[in-house]
C-alpha cells in the first residue's frame, strides 16, 4: 500500500514561496478529499480545454514543493483540483471575521506560483556567525575584545 501523500514539515520544505506554492495546490487537495494522484493525472489528460498535463508523479512532486512546473502544467492541475473540491476559482480564497474578502483562489494561486517560479534561494542575504576573540590571544579572556567573521576576506 502507497504512503498517503502529506503536506512536508517546515523542517523539509521551509516557509518561502516554494512552500507557499505547494500549501496552495495541497490546500485544494484536501478539499477534494485526497483524491488519489492517477485519477488527477487522468482528468487532466482526458479534459481537451486545458493546454497542460501532469502526471502522477509530477503532481506528487508539486504538492510536495519539489518543484514548481511551467503555468500550463500548474493550471491544469489547479484546475482539475478545484473540478474535484468543487471550489470556484474565482471565488474569495480567505474570508476574515470582518467579511473582508481577499484573492480569488486563482488569483492566490497564479501569485503563489509566480513567486515560487521567480524564487532563486541563493539570493537570501548570508548570514555570518560573528564570534569575539581577544586582541591578544595570549592575553586574558578579559582583554578587549573584536568582531571575528568566520567568512574569509574576499
């Protein structure tokens, strides 16, 4: 019997777009009550108005935020899961106790999507562990101390 599909801890997919994506088509995907991912694959394949396909492990792979597929590929799995969780895409994806309605599903997915998409992680700024080491290592741990960057110089 298969492992049922789960949404990743933050430990394996971390907060960031990639995430955000994967929470979107996984947020449908419980809606439709998990359907198993050969019938999604097949509604995809046998619907003639979308333009993309997606297969079973394609769509594993995307509900797992392993990857992030081209916007044909995307919508039509967007698509057939809001077929299957008989959700309006156009309908206000978060409702608040204020009544205030926000993005549409679409509109939530199609931003998550873009975001993910346009996501490099190697932008994230570095962050260096700064350590103090006195200015005379032969000196007493009391002696004035100066920052230590264990990054090189160049």
């Amino acid at each position: 019997m298969p492992t049922p599909l789960r949404m990743p801890s933050e430990r394996v997919l971390p907060p960031g777009p990639p995430r955000r994506f994967a929470e979107e088509l996984f947020h449908l995907f419980r809606l439709a009550r998990r359907p198993p991912l050969w019938e999604i694959s097949y509604r995809i394949q046998h619907n003639n108005d979308l333009d993309g396909t997606a297969s079973r492990e394609t769509l594993r792979r995307m509900l797992t935020g392993k990857t992030v597929p081209s916007w044909k590929t995307a919508f039509a799995a967007f698509t057939t899961l809001c077929d299957l969780a008989e959700v309006d895409p156009s309908s206000a994806r978060y409702v608040d106790n204020n009544r205030y309605e926000s993005d549409s599903y679409l509109e939530a997915f199609e931003s998550a999507w873009n975001d993910a998409h346009d996501y490099d992680p190697l932008d994230r700024p570095r962050v260096s562990r700064v350590e103090t080491v006195p200015d005379n290592p032969w000196g007493s741990a009391s002696s004035t101390s100066k920052p230590s960057y264990d990054e090189p110089p160049f």
